[in-house]
C-alpha cells in the first residue's frame, strides 16, 4: 500500500472514529438531558398527583394537577436530593430537601451529619416556606388532615446547629410537626425505621410496618423478626398493638388502609417456604377476622403505595435495574374495583409534552 493510500486510509479511521465518539457524546447527553422519576411521589385528594424528576443530577418536584400537564414546582439546590411528597392542601405540598443518606457502609453511619429541611410550596407561584431546618435524615412525611400537622420519620433528627461527634448507634424516631415548625417526638425505635406510615382519618391512630423484635433487638433476632402491621393510638404510647396475623412468619413489605381502616390491602408473599424466587402480590386483609381475602395479580414487588379518596384506584411504584445495574422507577396504578387492571403513568413522557408545546 502507498503512502497515499495509507494516509487516506488513517484519515477515513480518525473521521470514523471521531463520528463515534461524537454521537455517542450526543446519546450520553441527550439520556442526560431526559426526566427520570426517582419514585418519588404524592396523591392528592382528587387525584393530583405530585412526583420527583432528576435531570442532569438535579431534582426537581413536579405537580399533575387534572388533565393539565405537568408543572415545575420547586427545584433543590445542586447535591440535594427531594424526598417524600405529601399534599397538605389542594393546591400545596411538603416535602423534604436533604442532602442525603450518608455514603458510608451500614453500621458506620454518621446520620447526624445529613442536613434535611422540611419546606412547603404552593402550586400556583412555587412560592416557598420552610417549615422545619434539622439535622438528621428524614425517610418518611405523612399528613395528619384532621388536625393539620405532620408526622415525620426520621433518624437521628435534632434541631440542634452542631451535630454529634463520631458514630451513634442507630435510632428513628416519629414526630409531630406543626405548621409553625414546632417538634414533639412521640416514639423512638432502636435498630428500625418505621415503614409504610398510615394515619386513620380521625388523626388518632398510627399504622406501621415493623419488625417483631423491635422491643428487644438482637444481632440474632434480626435474621429470625417478621415485618408484621402494628397500630399505635398517638396519646397513648405504652404499646403498640399487632393488626395483621400474629401467627404467620411470612412478611409484609407495604399496605394501605382501606376506608374506616377495617379492611386493608398488603404485599406479601405467595410462596413463601417453597424456595426458589419469591413471588409477591397484594392481597385483601379483613381486620375483625384475621383473615386474608382474593389477591390483586399484580404479581410483582411494589413499593410506596397510595389509595385514592375514593378508593377506587391503588397507586404504587416499581422499580427495575437497567443493564448497568441502575436502578429505574414506574409509577402505575391498579383499578381495584375489578373494573380495569394496571395502567402505567408514563410522567417523564408528560413532562416531554408538556414541555414541547410551552
């Protein structure tokens, strides 16, 4: 091959090449560039719906108020992070902004290091408050609509400015939240964090998921606990009473309170015991019997679920892992009336839409 050939040849290559490189700069930057729903979420009392974006590492909290396409509502500062959603009026939601979970290995954990700020902002303007400046790290907001306030979960939460020093073994707590930013804890918990808080209407009763060994932990009674549902009368700490069948060791990963709270629909799993991989599913719980009425047929693992006002739709996320081993989120909701089956929210697309013809 002559000189010429060969200089043609490596000028063909390095444009090849250098095509490459440059599309797959434009493809990294256009994923980078796409709405991602972190799993985050909010259902309002007519069905609006309230969610979390990430975009190019920021995270941005979006409202879907009706028909209409979905609005900015408040964007966190760079390196914070927007948990825990919650409408606490028709048209205003909380939520936490926090700086994170901390990085470092469970059991090494410096929880009082986090920051995590409780702020409320109104869908019409994004005009914002905050409510509450704490240290600590808030997993979890519920609003208590009868007597307008929040219970907050969280671990190692303090108001104080300077934090602890070192490593502090492992506490959440519940709280009561005012709309002035006063804080009351009412409940702390060694080694656990409360999940899937529920509230009954009349603001009286608390509603958990909780290991069984959560009086009385262990490094051994933690491979042997079931997650059971427990309820607990907010002025009347002395215990916490068990509400889904004490003699089952099958675990349970979500609920919701169904009407009076007489009926509920938890996830369990189907066949627990029989090896292999688990299937879960959501099934029907009647309270006065004990007894566990028809499944759903989700049939798959589903997290942070919500029952509309009427009852009638059960809202909940699923979460995947892309190739690689990302993790990516779904927002569905399943018609439990029998009427309909699961649908699939399709946000990020909304959000495209809606920015597309603005």
């Amino acid at each position: 091959m002559n000189k010429k050939a060969l200089i043609l040849l490596f000028s063909m290559i390095a444009l090849v090449t250098g095509g490459l490189v440059t599309a797959g700069l434009i493809v990294t930057s256009e994923e980078e560039a796409r709405p991602v729903f972190t799993g985050e979420y909010s259902l309002g009392p007519n069905d609006e719906l309230a969610y979390v974006i990430e975009r190019k590492g920021v995270h941005t909290l979006f409202a879907q108020m009706g028909d209409g396409h979905p609005a900015p509502v408040y964007q966190a500062e760079e390196e914070w992070e927007i948990h825990a959603p919650v409408f606490t009026g028709e048209t205003e939601i909380t939520f936490v902004e926090t700086t994170g979970e901390p990085k470092e290995p469970p059991g090494k954990q410096e929880f009082q290091l986090v920051h995590s700020d409780v702020k409320t902002a109104t869908v019409e303007n994004g005009e914002t408050t905050t409510v509450l400046d704490a240290r600590g790290y808030i997993t979890e907001l519920l609003y208590d609509d009868a007597k307008d306030r929040l219970i907050v979960n969280g671990v190692h939460m303090s108001t104080e400015k300077k934090p602890e020093v070192g490593f502090i073994p492992y506490e959440s707590a519940l709280y009561i939240l005012s709309r002035d930013g006063d804080v009351e804890k009412i409940r702390s918990f060694d080694a656990y964090s409360p999940g899937s808080l529920q509230i009954t209407k009349e603001g009286e009763h608390l509603f958990m998921i909780l290991p069984d060994d959560f009086e009385e932990v262990t490094p051994e009674s933690m491979f042997e606990a079931t997650e059971r549902i427990y309820e607990m009368k907010i002025d009347d700490l002395s215990a916490l009473q068990v509400v889904s069948k004490e003699d089952s060791d099958i675990p349970i990963s979500e609920f919701v309170l169904v009407g009076d709270g007489t009926q509920m629909l938890y996830q369990t799993i189907m066949n627990w015991g029989e090896g292999g991989t688990y299937l879960y599913d959501t099934v029907w719980f009647d309270r006065s019997t004990k007894k566990e009425g028809k499944r759903l047929h989700i049939n798959e693992a589903v997290m942070n679920a919500k029952l509309n006002e009427e009852g009638s739709w059960l809202y909940y996320v699923k979460m995947s892992q892309k190739a690689d081993q990302t993790r990516q989120y779904g927002l569905y909701r399943f018609d439990v009336t029998g009427e309909k089956k699961e649908e699939k929210l399709n946000i990020e697309e909304r959000i495209q839409e809606g920015e597309a013809s603005s």
